[in-house]
C-alpha cells in the first residue's frame, strides 16, 4: 500500500465524520459513518483510493477494474463496484459527484478507431460517461452528477512502464461540496 492510499485510508474516518456532524442528526450521523465504514472496506478490497481535497472527497478506481482493455461499456465487475458505491452514496447524495476519466499515452487502436473514438480524450468521456449513467441508473440524482474525460492529462505515474501507464488509466469520482470544482492533482 502506498504512503498516499495509507494517508488517504487512514485521514478519511476523521475528516468524514467532522464534516457530517454539524449537518445531521445523530441517527443520520450514524447510518452515515457505517456507509463510511462499509465504504473502507470496499476501498481495500477492490483497489480502489480515497483522498481529501479542498472541498471535496474523491474516489480514484482503476479503469481496468470498469472497463475491458480498450473499451468504454462497463464490465460485470466494474458494475458492481459502481453499484455498491452507488448505493452507499444516492440515499444520502446532496452535494454534486464528478466523474472524471483518464487513460495512459497509449495510442487509440484500431478497433476504437473504426468505433469512432480517435483520441484518448474521447475514449476518457465515454467512459466517465458511462460510469455516470450506471451510477444514475443505480439511483444517484442525474442533477448532481456530471462526466468529464481529461484524457492523458494529468497523469500521476510516469506513462514509460506498465505499472505506470495501469495508474493513468482510472476514473475518479469527487463528491463536491457546492459548485462544480475544476479537477485536482493528486
């Protein structure tokens, strides 16, 4: 586990209920940390990261827990992801949710090609787009969510071995408080 997912992991059960405690009540404050809780341990078990930003918390899943090599529809396993963190946050959701896609440097194939995705940028849309409309059919309020691919922006492992370009190829979720917030750097 990296020092920044330890950080992350670790900061997240003092920084939640601080933020939740002056706007709920205690029965609300409770059922919200056991989400948070049951939130945790899905982290862990599915490779996922969560950091606090200004503002905001976000989710990092690694895009090749959503989507088959070079696509854009999400897999079976990623909609389970998806749904679980779906469930956790629609029933309580009153702050607007970003998705926002990435992929590594790696050149479109000729298989997005002849689909009509011809950039990485394009390929980082559908699938923050994607993962959206499933989080929308799985109850999260389409007014408080929206999709933005970033493409190989902002990538935050060098894009020169596997491992790296494996971390650039993820979709991030950010649960702003107020108005939509322009991406952050990790």
């Amino acid at each position: 586990m990296t020092y920044g997912l330890r950080r992350s992991v670790l900061l997240f059960p003092i920084i939640v209920p601080a933020l939740l405690s002056a706007c709920v009540s205690k029965s609300e404050y409770d059922a919200l940390e056991a989400q948070n809780q049951q939130l945790q341990q899905q982290v862990a078990a599915d490779k996922m990261q969560i950091s606090r930003l200004q503002g905001a918390i976000k989710y990092t899943v690694n895009s090749d827990l959503l989507f088959p090599s070079g696509g854009w529809q999400i897999s079976p396993q990623g909609q389970q992801v998806i749904s679980k963190m779906a469930a956790k946050l629609a029933p309580t959701q009153q702050t607007k949710i970003l998705v926002n896609g990435y992929t590594d440097n790696a050149p479109i194939g000729p298989e997005l090609r002849r689909q009509g995705i011809t950039s990485n940028d394009a390929l980082s849309q559908k699938r923050a787009e994607s993962v959206m409309q499933y989080m929308i059919s799985q109850g999260v309020n389409p007014d408080l969510v929206s999709a933005h691919g970033f493409g190989e922006a902002d990538p935050v492992a060098p894009n020169d071995t596997a491992e790296g370009r494996a971390q650039n190829r993820r979709v991030e979720l950010e649960l702003a408080q107020g108005q939509r917030m322009k991406p952050s750097k990790s």
